[in-house]
C-alpha cells in the first residue's frame, strides 16, 4: 500500500455507513459550492448586464436630444441609484439628473469615438472616510449646436453588491442547513442498505463448524447483496459438504486402519498366550496379509492427500499399457474365482507414470474381480485417436443413480459387504485421479449386464519416420 493511500484509510472512518456518508456528504458540498459560486456569477453578470442595457440606452437617448437642441436642464432617471449628465467641451455641467453623482471622477472619462464607451468609477465619500461607492458609467460624444457635449450615464453597483450579499447570506445558511439533511439522509438509506449486509454478517459470525447447516438470509431485492448471500450460502454449502467428506473420511480411515490393528493384537496376545498351540506359520501368513491390506490403504491415503494438496505428477515416460494388462491380469488368474479373458488387448502406448498406470489398471481388475459372477472381460485399444480400456464384468451392475457416487472415497454400494471381500472403498477413487493426473477419464458406461468400466488416455504420439 502506498503512503497516501495509508494515511487515508487512518483519516477515515473504518464504518463503511460513516465512510459513505461522510464521501457522499463532501461530495455534494464541493458540487453545491460550485453551483452555488456559478449561480453568484451568473446572477452577477445578469444585473451588471441589465443595469448596463439601461444606461446605454438612456445616453442614446440624451445623445439624439442633445444633437436636435432639446435637451432639458433637469434629466429624469427611473431609478434612485441611477444618475444622468451632460457637460460641455469646457467641462461645465450643461443638464445633470437630481441626486448625487461622481461627478469629480467623470472628469477623467474622455470617449474617444462616437460609440457609448464603459467605465467602472470608484468614488470616495468624504463623510464616511474611507468608505467608497462604485459605479458603472456609459460615457458618449454628442455633436450639438452649441458644440460638442459629453453624455454620461451611470449606476450605482451597491443595489448590486446588496442583492449579492443577500443571497450570500442566504446560501450560506441555507446550504450547511440543507446538506445536513442529506447527511442524515443518506446516513438513514445506507443503514438501510447495509442492514442485509449486517444480518449475513451475525448470522457467518455464528455459524461454527459444528453448526455449518445454517444459511444466512437472502433479501428479496434481486440486487448486489442478494447475491452476496446467494454466494455465501453456496460457499456455505460447498464447505458444508467438504466438513461432512472430510469427517467421514476421517472416520472412514480410521475404522480401515483399526481393522487390520485389531487383528494384529488378537492374533499376538492369542500366541502369546498359547505359544504351545499356535500354528506360527499360519499365523504369519494371516499378519502378512493383514500388514499388506494396511500398506496398500496407508499406500492409498498417501497418494490421495498429495493429490488434494496439488502434488505435480511425476514426469510422464512412454509406457506400454498392454504390457500392464496383461501381466496384472496374470498376476490375479490364480487366486480369481471366475474367468479373465484378455483376447481383445492390443497394443496401446501412452505417455505417464508406470507405477501410477499399474495402481490404475490393478484396482479396476481387482474391482471387477471382486464383483462378476462368472467372467471379466478386458479389452484395450486405439480409438478415435486415444487409447481405450475397458473392464467389464457380469456382477449385479452399479444403478444409474450411483454412477458417480461409487468414484467417491470410502463408498461401498453394498453396505453389508465385509471389508475383506469388499475392499476399502478407494480404489476406483485412486483410479479416477490417477486416470486425471495423466489428462484422461475414466467413466461407468451402459451395460444389459454387470458393469462396464471406460479409462480413455491420450496415445503416445509415434516418431515420424523421414
């Protein structure tokens, strides 16, 4: 942040109610100052000019009567503040209005053509000291018989200068009266506006983790902060589902973890008990098993959490997928209750990770295993320019309702299913993200039958021979 703009946020108000009024208050007092100065300009000008229209045209009128040797001693004006007079070409007063008139400063006004000239004459009034009274003059030459005259014509500019001060008064009472009542009324209507603001912001202010079910209000005014609340409410709902994944997970894990624990500590404090009795090779092949279903799940969690952290994959090499299929298809034929055919694997080269494309290709066979009846079905292949796999299987299938469902962690569509036969519920998880780290996908495809598992991934580009 820069200096100024620091020491700004310190001058302002930190309540964005005081700090909108207080911008909006200035903001209209810098507009209603400039109006207010235009409209003295303007006002000014406009009274200038209209006492400036009538004094020309009175010393046209006094020229012409001059010229034609009718001009009469005393000369009426319609105003008080107004005055008229004529003098000859010695400076003696030939005709001259009643009243008071600057008459010593005129001598100093000479037109210097036949047209009506202006003049701004400031006199000093002897009894008041330095007081002075100005005066706008029309001064024009007159040719007459009895020579050549010098007309003058003028005004007082202190009706000017009251009327102006009249309406300084004014304005300066009026306007600190009136933006006063925009201040409070602008401090009314942006409480007014904020107020939906303020609810959304107690009621996030409440909310707790344990209480993420709660929504904040969303006003019915269809405008900005209706769709704040919307936002925050779907924010609210994103996290909720987050919390609830995150705690199931968590519970979830911990329960996979605590199963192949359990049997560890059943099957040691049994031999432990009776050493004699204890068929230790048996044994050992059982804590095999159990510490290698615990490595995978471990193995699991691991690549699941750097995969939501946004671990980068690791650099992508060519690998033959064929090769994959069919040795991880060899490696379960032995110990498969039902048949794996493999007849329809070609080859198929991508570029990725081997080890990652071996825990792809080893759950989905595994999965199908576990689920056909009497026979999975694989088949790889280039089509439409990638490379196609699909496992199928003739179980009871997936219903269309649960299609995405079985991709999520921990989720096991049969719920009475045992853990040993029913795994833990992450593979086809661990196979989706491995299938999107290496810029494919992988989906649940129809079937009259089981289930039809589709990975699609981009095919290894082949060198162009020359």
């Amino acid at each position: 942040m820069r200096p100024g703009m620091h020491q700004a946020s310190r001058v302002l108000p930190k309540s964005v109610r005081a700090r909108t009024t207080l911008i909006a208050a200035v903001v209209v007092a810098l507009a209603l100052l400039g109006a207010a100065a235009a409209l003295l300009a303007t006002l000014e000008h406009a009274l200038v000019r209209s006492g400036d229209a009538s004094a020309r045209t009175r010393a046209g009128d006094l020229t012409q009567l001059a010229q034609a040797g009718a001009l009469p001693p005393s000369l009426p004006v319609p105003r008080e503040e107004e005055f008229a007079l004529v003098t000859g070409a010695d400076g003696a007063v030939v005709a001259e209005s009643p009243g008071r008139s600057p008459f010593q400063q005129l001598n100093d006004i000479q037109p210097t053509g036949p047209d009506p000239q202006v003049w701004n004459v400031r006199e000093v009034l002897e009894p008041y000291g330095n007081e002075r009274e100005d005066y706008r003059v029309w001064a024009q030459r007159a040719e007459t018989p009895q020579g050549e005259f010098t007309v003058y014509v003028g005004y007082s500019l202190e009706s000017v200068a009251e009327t102006m001060r009249t309406i300084r008064r004014a304005l300066s009472i009026g306007l600190p009266a009136l933006l006063l009542v925009l201040g409070v009324v602008i401090w009314i209507l942006v409480g007014r506006a904020l107020r939906p603001v303020e609810a959304i912001r107690s009621e996030v202010a409440d909310i707790s983790a344990g209480a993420l079910d709660r929504r904040v209000p969303v006003p019915a005014t269809h405008d900005e902060i209706a769709r704040l609340a919307s936002t925050m409410n779907a924010m609210l709902d994103r996290l909720q589902t987050a919390s609830e994944l995150q705690r199931r997970f968590v519970a979830d894990a911990s329960h996979e973890l605590q199963s192949p624990l359990a049997s560890f500590r059943t099957q040691l404090e049994v031999a432990n008990a009776h050493p004699e009795t204890t068929e230790w090779d048996s044994m050992a092949d059982a804590l095999l098993a159990d510490s290698q279903r615990m490595e995978r799940l471990v193995r699991g969690l691991l690549f699941l959490a750097r995969s939501d952290e946004g671990a980068e994959p690791p650099a992508p090499a060519p690998v033959d997928l064929d090769d994959i299929v069919l040795e991880e298809s060899r490696r379960l034929r032995p110990t498969a209750r039902v048949r794996l055919h493999t007849e329809s694997v070609s080859a198929a080269p991508v570029m990725g990770n081997r080890d990652e494309l071996i825990g792809l290709v080893r759950n989905l066979l595994e999965n199908a295993v576990r689920h056909a009846a009497t026979t999975v079905t694989v088949e790889l292949g280039q089509v439409n320019g990638c490379t196609r796999l699909v496992v199928r299987d003739d179980g009871p299938g997936v219903p269309p309702g649960e299609r995405e469902r079985i991709f999520e962690r921990f989720v096991r569509l049969d719920a009475g299913r045992s853990r040993e036969l029913g795994g833990a519920g992450l593979g086809l998880a661990i196979a989706r993200e491995i299938a999107r780290r290496h810029h494919g996908s992988i989906e649940l495809a129809d079937n009259r039958e089981g289930a039809s598992f589709v990975v699609e991934l981009p095919t290894q580009r082949q060198p162009t021979l020359a």
